[in-house]
C-alpha cells in the first residue's frame, strides 16, 4: 500500500438510501475489500 486510498469509485445514486445500499451489498461484499468510506458530493 502507497497511500491512505488504494482505489476511488465514483457511484451515482438517486438519494442516500440507495447509496448506502450500494456500498453496504454490493462493494463491501466483494472479496478483499477490508474498509470502505463515502464522501457526499452534491452539485449545488
């Protein structure tokens, strides 16, 4: 590891609810993934 981050995904989702469904199911899930963190960006 070089960095605080190994990898950035960009998810777009139709509220908060569905984000977190998303990161909780699907890539909290996948092998390997040992820590996750969400910023919330909104366009204003």
């Amino acid at each position: 590891m070089f960095g605080l981050h190994d990898l950035f995904v960009k998810v777009e989702a139709e509220d908060e609810v569905e984000l977190t469904r998303c990161v909780v199911q699907e890539i909290r899930s996948i092998e390997g993934i040992a820590d996750t963190r969400t910023l919330i960006g909104a366009e204003i």
